[in-house]
C-alpha cells in the first residue's frame, strides 16, 4: 500500500527517525541509492514559486537515478483547466510519484487521495514538512534537538509554525511561539500538539519574554498586507517582532538563528543577522536535499 507525506499526522516517531537516519547517510556519502529510480521520473507540480524546494528535488530524484519532470500551474492548469483528481490518477500512470507545491493544502490532499504514487507536500499553506525534517537534522547535527533545547519562534504562526507543532506530537521538544494577536498557528494543530502532552508549548505575544535564555530563535516572513485589517499596516503589527542583534541579545550567548528562505532583509530579519555567524540558513537550505532524498527513498522502497 502506497503511503504520502502530506504532513506529520500519520507518520510515528519510528518513520521519521527513519528519515533523520536515511538523511545523515546520504550527507555522509554512506549510502547513495544511486538506482532507486533508475528509469523512473518524478513529477513536481508547483503552483508557488521556488527555488530550493525545486532544485533541492531536482538534484536528489537525479541523485536516485530518476527523471524530474517540472509541471508549472500555467502548463496544466490544476482545478481550473483540469481537476486535481483527474491530473493525479493521469500523473499516476506516468510517474513513480508527486511532488506538490499548492496554494491550498486541500489540493495536495486530494492528490494524495487520488494518486496510486506516493505523494510528497513540497509546501502548502498549511504546513511544510519537509522544510522542517532539513531544520530538525541541521538541529541534530548541532546537538540541539530535543526538549532541553529552547526553540523560538518569532513572528507569523504560519505553515513552519504549525509543522513545528506538528512535529512536537512525534518528538520531546520546547517551542515558544511570539505571535501577534490574530496571527498564530492554526489553532486545530496547535490544541493537538499540546493535548499529546509530549513537548512544551508556549503561546506569547511579547517577543522579547519569548526569546528570553533562547538556544534557537526562528523566525520567516511575515504575511501580505491581505491579511490585514482595512487601512492596518503590515509594519505597525509586526516590527516588534523583527529578529535584530538587539533582540537576540536577551537569547543565550551561543543562541543560533533560522530562517527557511526566502528571506526579506530588512522585514523579519535584519541582514546584520541573516548573514551573522549565529546564522544557519545555509545548513538547513543543504539539508533539504538530503532529508527529500531520504523521504523518497522510505516511500519508494
């Protein structure tokens, strides 16, 4: 029976350490899988723009001995020239399994649902596992995974948020959430992952109580003005929480910081400390490739 990763919900503790295990091999080089794929193609259906979620992909079904075939919304047209139903049970015929990238986490549902391949969430708007199975193996690496680790997130309580969440009914963990009134995760995901009673989960509104003796703050950008009241800033509601050298001053001294990227310099983030040596953007952007090789591999073999 074909599984998917649309999100944590039906995947145990045991699958994802899995994935932690499969992804530190292939960034060893102790295992490679070069034929896992061979003569097999990939589709990547992405109605978002991309550029690490796509090549990250792109390189690891390469890597595994397979085809990636990049589908753009404007070339297929999903749910308005054709039906997400009709495109998966199509795809299925043609591919070993789907990417999606989708504005509406409903649609990545209903490939999964519709697909005979197994179907992998490259982002929604509800959540983006595998962003957060690349932050969790960079966190292993530096000996930070776990619940004696201080994770802040600042900011948007968007779909990182609600996959860190998510990701907190598998995994001991401590997260802290700074959100703006009106703006933190999706409140579903956040009962749950407190109802399980593995992690602590804190909701705050005031960043600076938040990042207070913070090993990890993790911040990402911040929503369009669509969301915003009529004639409400998108800066009066959200500057407070901008991840500065000042704020991360109250932060333990050795404190690292995230961001999955893209990144607007100047917004969430200063550049000062996107670029500062507490920064690991670019170990998690690497780690993308290796935990995606992992995924595929789990839910090809």
């Amino acid at each position: 029976m074909k599984r998917d990763l649309v999100s944590f919900s039906l995947w145990s503790n045991k699958d994802l350490g899995e994935i932690f295990s499969l992804g530190r091999s292939f960034k060893s080089g102790e295992r490679r899988e070069e034929n896992l794929m061979k003569g097999r193609s990939a589709a990547l259906v992405f109605e978002r723009q991309s550029l690490r979620t796509r090549v990250s992909f792109e390189v690891g079904i390469v890597e595994l001995g397979g085809h990636p075939i990049f589908l753009q919304q404007e070339t297929i047209g999903i749910a308005t020239r054709e039906s997400v139903h009709d495109i998966a049970r199509a795809l299925s015929q043609y591919v070993a399994l789907i990417v999606a990238r989708t504005v509406r986490h409903q649609t990545c549902v209903q490939l999964a649902e519709s697909a005979s391949v197994p179907v992998i969430n490259a982002l929604t708007d509800l959540v983006h596992p595998c962003q957060i199975l690349a932050d969790a193996l960079t966190l292993q690496e530096l000996g930070k995974f776990g619940r004696s680790t201080k994770l802040v997130f600042v900011g948007n309580g968007n779909n990182i948020a609600n996959s860190w969440l998510e990701l907190a009914e598998k995994f001991p963990l401590t997260l802290v959430f700074a959100c703006p009134p009106g703006f933190e995760p999706h409140p579903q995901i956040l009962q749950q992952a407190e109802q399980t009673g593995l992690s602590s989960i804190r909701l705050v509104t005031d960043p600076v109580e938040a990042v207070s003796d913070a090993d990890i703050v993790y911040t990402d950008v911040w929503p369009s003005s669509g969301r915003m009241d009529p004639g409400e800033r998108r800066a009066d509601v959200f500057t407070p929480y901008q991840v500065t050298r000042k704020l991360l001053e109250l932060a333990k001294p050795e404190c690292l910081v995230m961001h999955r990227l893209p990144a607007n310099r100047g917004e969430e983030i200063t550049g000062e400390v996107l670029d500062g040596k507490q920064s690991v953007v670019l170990a998690q952007a690497a780690n993308r490739l290796h935990v995606q090789k992992a995924v595929m591999t789990h839910l090809l073999r």
